[in-house]
C-alpha cells in the first residue's frame, strides 16, 4: 500500500481518466489505509491514519472533481467514522479517543478544503447532514468515554 500510495499519480498514464484512476487506484487505497486505521494496535493505526491524512490533505488527490471527493466521503471517510464510532478494542481507550478526535479533524479538513467544489453538488445538502450527523454521534459518544468519566470524576 505504501508503494501505491506513492506512486499511484504515476502508475496510470495520462491517458487514464480522473474517474478510472480513482475507481481502481485511489478508491480501494484510501479504502485499506481507512481499514487499517481501526487496527487495535495504536502504531499501525497511527502510521495508517497519518498516511491517510497525508493523502487526503496534500496535493495527490486534488485532481479529484466534487463526484469524486463526495464518493471519498460516501466510501472511506464515513465508514471510517462509523467503524471508530463502534467498540473497536478497549485495551488503549485513550489512544482510540485520539483516533477519533483525529479522524473528524480531518473530515472537517477535507470538507473545507474542498467546500467550493463541493458546493455545486446537487446533493449537497445531503453530504452536509451526513456530516452533521456523524459530528452529532461523536459528540455523545466522547461523553460516554471512559477518559471522559474518570475525568469526571476526579474533578
């Protein structure tokens, strides 16, 4: 995953379409870095949520169009939040509750990031209450964290 990572821009050749590359490239990448990113084991969740940000964030991906960056939403980043929103493994509380605080940063980077594009979506609208949503379940769910509770309570 790595090498593809790096390499994906230059793998297909310019001949290949924005959406092929991100159909069979970009897309099942993303998608088994996101998968990685709910190992119960926090350096290989770390090392695969920092290649995902990175790749999210800096210049690899903006070739994408709105299609593209709302697909990326539907097939990675909200199945990441919905995995992180279950119980992975209890055994590093703390370190799950950083991945979490980690992952909806970053929803709210690449959703400002790509705000314009985005905008001309028709279903707009729609992307924007998945969001809302998933801010909503994060907010209740850091509630009812062990680190929130013994926080609590020592206070």
């Amino acid at each position: 995953m790595h090498y593809f990572h790096l390499y994906a821009p230059t793998i297909a050749s310019d001949q290949i379409g924005s959406d092929v590359l991100w159909n069979t490239i970009w897309c099942p990448l993303l998608q088994a870095i996101a998968f990685f990113c709910c190992d119960c084991r926090r350096p290989v969740r770390t090392c695969a949520f920092t290649f995902l940000q990175r790749a999210l964030l800096v210049h690899d991906l903006q070739v994408l169009n709105a299609n593209q960056w709302e697909s990326c939403f539907n097939k990675v980043l909200f199945p990441l939040l919905s995995k992180l929103l279950e119980p992975i493994n209890m055994c590093d509380p703390i370190g799950m509750d950083e991945t979490r605080m980690r992952t909806t940063n970053l929803l709210c980077k690449v959703f400002l990031q790509h705000l314009n594009p985005l905008l001309t979506l028709n279903t707009f609208t729609a992307l924007w209450l998945t969001i809302l949503d998933f801010m909503e379940k994060y907010i209740k769910a850091d509630m009812q964290t062990e680190l929130v509770v013994s926080f609590n309570d020592h206070f």
